[in-house]
C-alpha cells in the first residue's frame, strides 16, 4: 500500500504523513515545482515537468489497486478509482464508484456556471471540522484496506 498525495495545493500533508507513520505506509508527494514538505524517511518528493495535467498523470501510471490517492482533482480521483485505489479529497470526502459521476457532473456544472457568470466565488474554505474528517476518513480507509475490504 502507497499514499500518492496530488501536492500542489492539498492542505493536508502534514495529516496525511502522521497517519501513514503509524502504519508504516510510504507516502509520496507529487507536484509540478519543487515544495517543502513533511522531512520524514516515509516521503518521498515527486517533482513532475510542468503541465496542466503531469502531475496527474505520474500518479494515475504509478497507482494500483489499495492504494490510496489524496486530491481534488475529479478526472484523476475518475482514473485512480477505476485502477481500484482508494481516493479522498483533503476535506475527508471519499470519491469512490458511485461517487465519481455525481463529482463529474458537478463540476461540469460549476464550470458552466462561472462561465456563465452565475458563480463568481471559490470553493468553501478549509476548516478545522474538514480536516477533523480527513483525519478519521484516512485512518478508516487505511484501516478497511488492511482487513481487505
């Protein structure tokens, strides 16, 4: 089992490294430039060449069935799940199946919506309940794919 945190602008990694210690589960870190991170010997610093999508990419060619993907991105959760990974987003929601075409249509929809001018503003902020949730979603799911559900 990996953790693949999509990293450029997921507001939990520090979160997410502290759980996989506990279970010994390597983490990896992937983003289009350079950041700093959590210095721990589980995490590994993936810097990918710039592009819309490359960061997205080397996580969807690197992931396998249990793993686990953390992101927001809902064309990478769409490729991550059908390869049998586990994806959360940072606020602790599950993509998972039955998710992915409700997460597709509301994006398309937004999309449309600020296109249209209808929606000006940005997703919620983060809050501590947001990352309370995560907090529990990721220990459940590492938890379920240890006992192999």
């Amino acid at each position: 089992m990996n953790i693949y945190i999509d990293a450029d602008a997921c507001p939990v990694k520090d979160e997410t490294v502290r759980v996989a210690d506990r279970h010994s589960i390597p983490v990896t870190l992937v983003s289009n430039t350079w950041m700093r991170g959590p210095d721990h010997p589980l995490v590994r610093r993936i810097t990918v060449a710039e592009g819309a999508d490359a960061a997205d990419d080397w996580i969807a060619e690197q992931v396998v069935g249990g793993d686990v993907v953390i992101t927001s991105d809902i064309p990478l959760a769409a490729r991550c799940v059908e390869k049998g990974a586990k994806v959360l987003r940072p606020n602790g929601k599950p993509l998972g199946q039955d998710a992915i075409g409700m997460a597709v249509a509301m994006r398309d929809l937004s999309a449309h919506l600020r296109e249209t001018g209808e929606i000006t503003g940005g997703p919620a902020p983060f809050t501590k309940r947001d990352r309370s949730r995560f907090l529990d979603v990721l220990e459940a799911s590492i938890q379920a794919l240890k006992r192999g559900k």
